[in-house]
C-alpha cells in the first residue's frame, strides 16, 4: 500500500484478487483477456473489501522523504520535479550532517535539496555554509504523508483513476 488513496498493482495482481474474492470491481479497460475456458476484460480500479490498517511508522525511502520535504530544497526552496506532473530542479537527499563526521541517511538527519545547494553545501553542516534549513527534519506520521500526498496528483495515472482521485489535469 501506498500514501496515495490508490496503489497500483499488475492487472493479474488485480484479476487473481477478484477471484480470491477479496476486492470489488470498480471500472474495467476494454481491452479484452482471453484463457481456455473464460473471457474478461481487464479491471483498470479495485476496491479492497476490507480497509487495510496503515502501518504507524511510514518507512524511511527517497519517495517519502520528498514527499515530506514538500518535493522542494530544504535550503533555497525551490521545488523539484515530479515525473509526470511538474518541471524542476531534480532533488537529491542531503546529509544535514555530513557523511564525513558521522551523519546517517535518518528522517532527523536528511532533507530534500537541489544539486546545486547539495553541490554548495558539501562537507559542512548548515551553520558552517551559511545555508539555514527552511524547517527543522522531523518524522513525519502516516497522516503527515497522506496530507501532502493530496497535492501531488501523479499525472501518469490511467485517466480512468482521475475520476476515483478527483484530480483535475493541470493547465
Ligand atoms: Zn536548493
């Protein structure tokens, strides 16, 4: 499961769970599968039948340490892109302590940032470059994530999820 309302899962995933009777069918593509004794078409939405309880600790990966960060440098702001839906700088994760003395990849020790602050910032911590954190690296909460995950619709979805999502296609 991901923070996004949906996740995706292969159409086989999705056609073995409909037998396994464990999900409802939503919405279908028109594409039509075929196997010796039956024909269908493909399922494009799911709906699981039972509400899955979230983990509590959101796992500590690049996705969701951007998604925390607001997809934006810690140090000058700028927001980075997102494939499919926005044009930017490409992010990097930053050690707020470097590497060199001791820091960990952790949620209170990594922060969302543009190559160039990365490339600026080097060996030092924030104090010694001069580049203040915009705000403090925290662990975020499931609801945190799924918070900020609602303004980042992924525009590579099928179109028929939009409607699901309630996402408008940008302008
Ligand atoms: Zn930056």
């Amino acid at each position: 499961m991901s923070y996004f309302p949906l996740s995706i899962v292969s159409w086989k995933e999705a056609i073995k769970a409909l037998f396994l009777d464990r999900v409802n069918l939503v919405a279908e593509y028109q594409e039509l599968i075929h196997s010796p004794s039956i024909s269908m078409r493909i399922p494009s939405v799911v709906a699981l039948k039972e509400y899955v309880v979230p983990q509590k600790n959101p796992p500590f990966n690049r996705f969701n340490l951007y998604l925390r960060d607001g997809f934006s440098c810690q140090y000058c702001g700028e927001e980075g892109r997102i494939a499919g839906f926005r044009e930017g700088a490409a992010l990097t994760l930053d050690h707020v302590t470097p590497k060199s003395r001791g820091g960990h990849l952790t949620w209170l020790n990594t922060v969302a940032a543009c190559s160039s602050c990365n490339l600026k910032k080097a060996d030092k911590t924030p104090q010694e470059a001069g580049m203040p954190l915009r705000r403090k690296p925290f662990v975020p909460s499931q609801y945190n994530l799924k918070r900020i995950a609602k303004d980042y619709p992924i525009k590579s979805l099928h179109e028929t999820w939009l409607t699901f999502l309630g996402i408008e296609e940008d302008s």
